[in-house]
C-alpha cells in the first residue's frame, strides 16, 4: 500500500471514530440539560475534544468558570506544540488563525510525521480540516438523538485516538534520547494522575525533558570497539628438496 493510500486510510478512520466521540459529546451536553445550541457552537468556536466534556460537566454544575480555566489546562498543551509546527501552518494571518483553530494532536503529529515540508503543510491541514468538519458533524448528530449514542468510553472509542499516536511516534522512539524522554514523561504522568486533577499530569509529562541534561555518554552511548584481531601468523616456506635425498626418499 502506498503511503498516500495509507495516510487517507488512516485519516479516514480518525474521522470516523470523530464522528462517534462528537455525537456522544452531543447527547451527553444534551443529557446535562445544556440547549441544543450550546454544544453545537462549543465545537465550531472552541473545538477542544476532551475539553468539552469536562466544560459540559462543570457547566451543568453551575459552575463555567471552573470550565474555562479546566479547557484553558487541558489545551496548554497546544503552546509547544504550536512552536513545533509554525512554519507548517502558513505564513499568513488567515492561515495561522484558522491553522490554530483546528489544531489536533493527530493533526500534529501526522505532519511531525512527514520530513518534507510541502507534504508536512497538506498532511496537517487535511488531519485538520477533516477532523474539525467530524467532530460538528458527531456533534450536531449527538444533538439529534439525545442520549441514544452513551458514553464513548463503553464502546472503546476512547481508546482510537491514543492508539494512532502510538503508532505515529513509534519511528521517532528508535532514538535513545527520545525513547528515554518519553519512557519518563510517561512514568511521571501515570504517577501523577491519582494525585493531581484532570490535565496537570499530562503537563506534568513535559518533566521527562530534564533527561535531556544528563551527560551525552548515558543519552548516546558509544558502541564497543572490537578488539583488534591477533596478527596471522607468516607462513612458513618449505624448503627445497634436493635431488639426492629425493632418491633417498624413494
């Protein structure tokens, strides 16, 4: 398969799985009482994934501000990520406005994914572009049937769009240096979670950095050198034989 067929059948089965995730986010929002324009304009303003959810919650709660400063945490994360990807997005204003709209870690890491920079730009603003249009589609579906979609995390969809991450960032781990920062991040943040709210310890993660100063012969060790092979020893040339001991011999 090549790797366009390959990319479009991958951003395929994101937006699928988007369609889902935005339909459950949809009924749910319904769920909590919130009107059916609230969640609609919460995905096309805000377009924050697992961020609506908890704003849904806390709004419901009687609670928005807690709301915004939770979406505000959990998408902090967007800062690094829109350093790593300022030049992919476009030099324009319109292009970084709405580039930055529809940022995604998928949309991220499928352009991190590519080398070449004409190909990085179409790959993230078709992971982009396609994910945004999903998730108000799932949205305004979730809207429509009420609570006949459930919880996402029942049917495993939650589980789609870690597993496409991992299998993005799997080439990138084959360096030791990247492969010791992402081992400690991800210690960090599972130690974290049962003691830190919702978002810190994803944050927290960025602490698996601090590998990065550890001195270079633990980041890149040196591969052992062989030890020199034993000198062959000189031939030895074989001696004449005369003819007279040849007769002797015989």
């Amino acid at each position: 398969m090549s790797t366009v067929k390959r990319t479009l059948r991958d951003v395929g089965a994101l937006g699928a799985a988007m369609v889902a995730v935005g339909a459950s986010f949809g009924a749910i929002a319904i769920a909590y009482g919130l009107p059916a324009w609230a969640p609609t304009a919460m995905s096309t303003v805000v377009f924050a994934g697992g961020s609506q959810f908890l704003a849904a919650g806390l709004i419901a709660a009687g609670n928005p501000i807690a709301a915004v400063l939770a979406g505000l945490l959990l998408n902090a994360r967007h800062l690094p990520f829109g350093l790593a990807i300022a030049n992919t997005i476009g030099n324009s204003w319109r292009d970084r406005l709405i580039g930055s709209h529809i940022m995604t870690d998928e949309a991220v890491a499928f352009a991190l994914a590519e080398t070449d920079p004409a190909r990085r730009r179409r790959i993230y603003w078709l992971v982009g572009t396609t994910l945004f249009i999903t998730w108000n589609i799932g949205t305004v579906l979730g809207v429509l049937l009420g609570g006949a979609t459930g919880d996402p995390d029942a049917l495993g969809l939650d589980a789609a769009f870690p597993a496409a991450l991992i299998a993005l960032i799997l080439p990138s781990l084959r360096d030791r240096a990247t492969r010791l920062v992402a081992l400690a991040g991800a210690a960090i943040a599972v130690a974290l979670t049962p003691l830190l709210p919702a978002g810190l310890p994803v944050l927290c993660a960025l602490l698996g950095l601090l590998v990065l100063a550890a001195p270079s012969r633990f980041l890149h060790p040196k591969p052992p050198v062989p030890a020199p092979a034993a000198p062959a020893a000189p031939a030895v040339a074989a001696a004449p034989v005369s003819p007279d001991a040849e007769e002797t011999r015989c």
